[in-house]
C-alpha cells in the first residue's frame, strides 16, 4: 500500500532542501546517533532517513545497507504523516506493508519503529528508525529513547545549518575585505602615479617609478614600457627585487620577438596563462620562468605606439 503525500508536501520539501543534507558524505554526529538508537532499543538495525520527493535516502546507518528505495513502499513515508512514532510490531500482519520489498525480500523484516524529524518549522522532514528481523515489541521509555534521539538528530541539523551559512558570511567578509585592500592600494598606486606628475623628473624616470609602484601594486615580477616607433624597442623596465638572474637577464631590445607583429596591432588588452605553451613563444622569457605575460595597450591609434607588459 503506497503512502500518501502530505498535504503540506511543497513546504515540506522545501524544508529538507534548506538543510542542504541530502547527498552528502557519512558525519560522525548522525553516525553516534544511529549507534546509539541501535544499543538502546536492542535493535540489529538503526538508520537516520530523510523522504525526499521519489526516494528514501540514509545519511547514516546501523546493519545493512539500505541503497536508496522507492519512497511509495517505505515505512519512513507512513511514519512523516504524524506527529508520534509509528511502530510496527509485526509487518506481515500490517496490510500496509506485508508486502513491501523490505518484508517479503532478503532483508525479511519483521518490526519497525521510526520516529520523525520534525524541524522547528513544524515540517516532518525524515525519520530516525530502528528495524528488527524478528518482532520487537517495544514500551513506553523504549519510544521515548527514540524520539529524543530523532530530536538530537534535528538539533544537529539545526546547528549544521547555521554553521554552513556562518562559514559562508565569512567567506564572503573575507573576500569582501580582500577586494576593499586591493581597491585601497589601487587607489594609492594612482595617487602615486599622479603625484609623479609634479615631480621634475625625465621621462625615462618617471616611467621607471610609475612602472615600480604598478609593479608593486599587482605583485607583477617584471614590467616594462614597449615603444613601437618603426621597431620595438624597451623605453623602461622594472624587474622586482630578488628575481633570479634569468629575469633579470630579459632582453632590452625585441625587433627579433616573434610576437611583435601581435604588439603593433593590439588594440585590446591582452592576457596569456601558461605563456610558454603559446605559439611563438619568447625564448628568454621561458627560460625566465615567466609564466603569465598581460599587455594593456596605452595608445590605441592606428598604430599603437606603446604598451606595458607584466
């Protein structure tokens, strides 16, 4: 005999997707309950089961292993549609389940007794449940042991769920704390860009400093300033502080770099991941170590006469 759906059954489901539970790997709490629910009411078998919309799914159990079974069929749907637990002492003289795969197939079983997990909501979201391959009356104190159980088991649900959302504000604290850093030194890198406006220096050492601080400003290993004036030629460069010799040794003058047809005709910025896997790839650069080459064109006239490579 199939179980009917609650009446409250969007809600209700709704209700266990909020948990986030289903599907996911074993969790030592849920693992002590249903070890517990197994000795105290002297049962070979003890599962925590949450009834989702086709299918009965265990986070944790005690015995064998119940797979995934059909919802219609399960005691776990029957024991959802009240507020006590349901107990069967004996299945085959129950007309809802005598002939369930559970009673009539291997597993052969012959008492069951479930107690729901009811969220603070009010939502019957699962069961924490004990079976028996034989009849198992149980008393009073007996179903009261498993329904305190099933309500340890939603308190650790319940402080799952604020633990998920705590550790996820955090993230996004720190990731907003991250991005307002960055914002901040960007801003003092072009406070200090500008700055170098009113200082009287040449142009070659006003580029040298302004290509530092944007140097410092995106942890950039090396950057220079490219001028395409006929040929390519390195107007300014500035390698940080501790590169080994091989970045140190990159070369000054670049008519011979296979990429400089790509250079006069850049019109957008250009990023490259894993550079030494790029077709016509810099020699002295893979032998650098030079891994993530960026060039943002500074002038984008017909014939952009300038850009800076990271």
């Amino acid at each position: 005999m199939d179980a009917p759906i609650p009446d409250s059954e969007y809600s209700r489901l709704m209700a266990l997707a909020s948990y986030e539970i289903l599907d996911t790997v074993p969790e030592a709490a849920f693992d002590r309950v249903t070890r517990l629910a197994a000795h105290v009411l002297n049962t070979p078998y003890a599962f925590i089961n949450f009834v989702d919309r086709y299918r009965i799914w265990s986070k944790a159990g005690i015995g064998f292993p119940l797979g995934e079974p059909e919802r219609a069929s399960a005691f776990c749907s029957w024991t959802i549609l009240q507020d006590a637990p349901l107990v069967v002492e004996n299945t085959q003289l129950d007309l809802r389940f005598h002939d369930a795969p559970a009673v009539q197939g291997e597993l052969a079983i012959r008492s069951y007794a479930g107690a729901p997990l009811t969220t603070p909501s009010g939502h019957r979201i699962g069961t924490l449940c004990v079976m028996d391959i034989q009849p198992h009356p149980l008393n009073a104190a007996d179903l009261q042991a498993l329904q305190d159980l099933a309500d340890t088991v939603v308190s650790e649900l319940e402080l799952r769920m604020r633990n998920l959302h705590l550790s996820r504000e955090l993230g996004a604290q720190a990731q907003f704390s991250r991005e307002l850093r960055r914002t901040l030194d960007q801003a003092r890198v072009l406070e200090g860009v500008t700055s170098l406006m009113d200082l009287d220096l040449d142009p070659e050492h006003m580029t040298l400093s302004a290509a530092a601080l944007l140097g410092e400003s995106i942890a950039s290993d090396y950057m220079c300033l490219i001028v395409l004036n006929g040929e390519l030629r390195v107007e300014a460069a500035y390698a940080r502080p501790g590169l080994p010799p091989a970045a140190h040794a990159l070369p000054t003058g670049l008519p011979s770099w296979p990429g400089a047809l790509t250079l006069r005709t850049l019109r957008t910025p250009l990023y490259l991941n894993n550079s030494a896997s790029v077709s016509g790839a810099v020699p002295e650069f893979v032998g650098a170590g030079i891994d993530q080459i960026a060039v943002v064109p500074l002038d984008t006239r017909e014939t952009p006469p300038r850009c800076c490579w990271r």
